[in-house]
C-alpha cells in the first residue's frame, strides 16, 4: 500500500538545518494497521506529512522516495495531491478544535471533501431519488443558533408577563411561531442529495443524530464528537488508507477507547490501512498488529506488536517499555540513548 525508502526531511530554522527525518524506512501493507512509536520531537507526524506534503514553508523533502500503490509520488503535482489527500489517504489530526474550520458547519465541511472526491455518486443519487443535487430549499440556522433564538423570546415572554406587561412580549411570542411555521411548512421539502450523503457519513462513525450535528458548528460539539467528524472526513472521499495522528491526546480515557474501537472496526469492514501514530504503548498494544519504533528521526527497531513487547532488540525500545508505569509506580524517564542506528 505505502512504502517510503530513506526519506530525509529537513527544517531550515535561524540556527541552521534540522534533520527531522534521517533516513526513514517503512511499509505498509494492504488492510493491515501499522504503529508508529516514539517520543515527542521523534519523526512521527513529520513523517506522515512529508507523505501527504503537508509540511510548513521552512521544511522540505531532500532525499528518499515515497511510493503509494506502486506509484511514486515524491514528486507529485499540487492537482495529483489533491486527488490523494482524502481520495487515497484520509488522515486525522490530534486536536480536532483547531484542525476544524470554526466558521463552517459540519455539513459544509464534510460536503467539500464529498465533492470533491465522490461528485459522481452525489449526481447519481440526486438523479435517483429526484432531489436537488447540492442544495436543499429548506432554510433553517444552525442548532446553536435555533436554540440561542427561542431561549431569547422565552426569557423576554416570561419576564414580561411576570410583570404584567404580556403584551410586550407578544413580539417574541410571535418569533416563536414564525419559527415552527417554517418547520411545519418545510417538512415535505426533501434534502439534497450532498446532505443525504453527508449524513450517511456521519452515521458510519456512529454519531448521535447525525442530521442535527450536520448543522452543527465545530465549538458546539464535545471533543469526541469533532474527532468523530474528523473520522467521518477522512473516510467520506473513500480513501483506503487511514493516518492517525495521536486522535486520542486530547480526549478523555473513556473517549479514547471508542474512538480506538471505531477506527478498529471501520479498518476491518473497508479493509484499510492504518497508520496509527502515537506515543502510546498501551494503544499500540490494543490496536496494531506490526509497530515501529521512532528516535531522533530515525526508525531503530521494527517488528510485530509481540515481539516488540517480549523480545525488544534496541536499547531505545527497552527503554520505552520500562518507562510505562507498572504497579503504580512512578513514570520513569526515558533515558538518553546514544546515536541511533537504523535496523
């Protein structure tokens, strides 16, 4: 599925070039979830976004080959990347707050990478079912928005009449039902197709009334639920390779595992590959099948998630393995290893 051989990444800073990347190697095979470990400032995100070039300005690929379903793309166009990033190769960031657009609902945002990616299937589907293909006719704000509304005339219609002037609040009260007029009025007006579709997204990653948080927008939804968007982003242009990167710092344990659990089970029903990358053993030990293990941009050690638990070979490995706290024990601190060597 994904292969990169000897890819250097470099960092141009004030105080000269930083090498992130020192001669990565990795493969990954078709449907197989594959880690990637290792402290942070070791290579792990740098290497995911030198595959899809999401690198910033100061940073720039300078040796290596990054090989996708046969193809090398080390060198690809700005037109072909889009085509890879979302209909190739999804990725899910580790804040989804700030990888989100705040000013776009929910809807808007999975629907630009649908049309991107699956513009034929919306047509079909708008031809089939005879509904409008992008836009529906109905007219309705956000949830937020809905709600901020009706409490605002009902606070007014109630202090009005606690004081005895009802009738000021007569404006509000006809706020109200302007309100459910609307609703009742646009019940039989169907969606379109990219809101059908957008929502069909949505409930694959197993989101609670999935037409509601649509309309939603970033903030008024909980951490898990914006990585839950993330999740059904990554997915919506069909891509059949997922990265992961750290989706579960900012969520709380039990969020964690849910969203572990989905990514798990939608691997296993599209038959993905995962690059699943993070710091934390505990996960990699849950979830992947094959790991590797990053230090100073290096790869030192790669092998099955067992053996790397039973046998580790490389002194950075054992290191990690003894810094996961046991028995309530203090956190112990990764020691300082000498120069790291490539396996």
């Amino acid at each position: 599925m994904l292969e990169i051989k000897d890819l250097k990444t470099n960092f141009n800073t004030y105080d000269g070039v930083v090498k992130a990347l020192d001669g990565v190697n990795l493969s990954i095979k078709d449907g197989e979830i594959f880690g990637l470990v290792g402290e942070t400032g070791s290579g792990k995100s740098v290497t995911a976004y030198s595959v899809l070039k999401l690198l910033p300005k100061t940073a720039e690929i300078v040796a290596g080959k990054i090989i996708l379903n046969g193809e090398d793309i080390t060198d690809a166009t700005e037109d072909r990347l889009r085509q890879i990033r979302g209909g190739e190769i999804g990725i899910i960031f580790q804040d989804p707050l700030s990888a989100l657009n705040p000013v776009m609902t929910v809807n808007e945002q999975v629907g630009e990478i649908l049309v991107l990616h699956q513009d034929a299937e919306i047509n079909k589907l708008a031809y089939e079912k005879e509904i409008p293909v992008y836009k529906s006719e109905k007219w309705k704000s956000s949830p937020g928005v809905e709600f901020t509304i009706m409490a605002i005339c009902i606070s007014f219609i109630s202090l009005f009449t606690m004081i005895g002037q009802f009738t000021f609040g007569l404006p509000f009260l006809f706020v109200i039902g302007i309100m459910f007029l609307r609703d009742y009025l646009q019940k039989e007006v169907p969606e379109s197709a990219l809101d059908l579709m957008v929502i069909e997204a949505l409930s694959r990653v197993k989101l609670p009334n999935p037409k509601q948080i649509a309309s939603s927008y970033p903030h008024e939804l909980s951490g898990g639920m914006q990585q839950r968007v993330m999740i059904a982003m990554a997915l919506a242009g069909k891509a059949k390779m997922l990265i992961a990167d750290e989706p579960t710092t900012a969520l709380d344990v039990t969020i964690q595992a849910q969203i572990l659990q989905l990514i798990k089970d939608i691997q296993k029903e599209e038959n993905m590959s995962v690059l699943l990358i993070t710091h934390d053993l505990g996960v990699v030990a849950e979830t992947c099948e094959k790991v590797a293990v990053m230090y100073k941009g290096k790869i030192v050690e790669e092998a099955s998630v067992d053996q790397i638990f039973t046998n580790p070979q490389h002194e950075y490995t054992k290191a990690l393995l003894n810094a996961i706290p046991k028995g309530g024990k203090e956190r112990l601190k990764v020691p300082e290893i000498g120069e790291a060597g490539a396996i």
